[in-house]
C-alpha cells in the first residue's frame, strides 16, 4: 500500500471516499511529441502535477514520516552524545527537519545522512 494510502486510511478514513475518487486509477500525464501529436504516460503514483488535493495529502504522508524519522535522528544524536562522540558544535548534533505543505528541507549530520535518506525514501 503507498504511503498516502496509508496515512488516509488509517488516520482520515472519512477522507477515503474523496481519495478513491481522486486516485483510484493509474493518471495520465500529457506531452507532447517532436511530430506535434499529444500522447500521454501512464502515472502508478497517486497524483499528477497540478492537482488540488496533492498538496494537502503530502502535508499528510510528511507529518506522518517526518515525526517518526525526527525520534529516531533525535535517538541517534542522544546516543552519541552518551558516548562522548560530540560534535565540533558541542552539542548532541540533533538533527533539524522540517516541511512546509510539500516541500521539506532537513539539516543533519553527517554520519546521518544515509540512515535519514533511506528512511525517507
């Protein structure tokens, strides 16, 4: 099950008859082509460029995935600094993440970079 599936359903299931109408089947993604005829991809993502309710279902999934990741790179930063493996800021070199609707930007260390970017991804 997608993500945003996901949080829909288990956290706004009142919302799951405007999801299904929205993103019940594969969307068309329209270009096109060098000889001027239109034509259209196939989308298996749950929404295409553009749509209202796109934005305000990411807001959704980021919430959902950003607080879970923020208490495990908060976890990591504490255990590091019981270990005495400070940073040169002296601090416990907790990570800072942040979205605003669906954009999301992230501050972090080095040594957590890849353990954030897979548990993003």
């Amino acid at each position: 099950m997608a993500k945003s599936c996901e949080v829909v359903y288990h956290k706004f299931p009142h919302l799951l008859p405007l999801f299904d109408v929205l993103y019940y089947e594969d969307t068309r993604c329209w270009y096109r082509r060098p000889d001027r005829h239109r034509d259209y991809l196939l989308r298996k993502e749950e929404s295409s460029q553009g749509c209202p309710f796109a934005a305000f279902l990411a807001c959704l999934v980021l919430d959902d995935v950003i607080k879970q990741i923020d208490m495990e790179l908060h976890e990591r930063a504490r255990t590091r600094k019981n270990n005495n493996c400070i940073s040169d800021d002296g601090l416990d070199t907790r990570a800072v993440v942040m979205s605003y609707i669906d954009d999301t930007t992230a501050s972090i260390e080095n040594q957590d970079l890849q353990f954030f970017l897979d548990r993003f991804t």
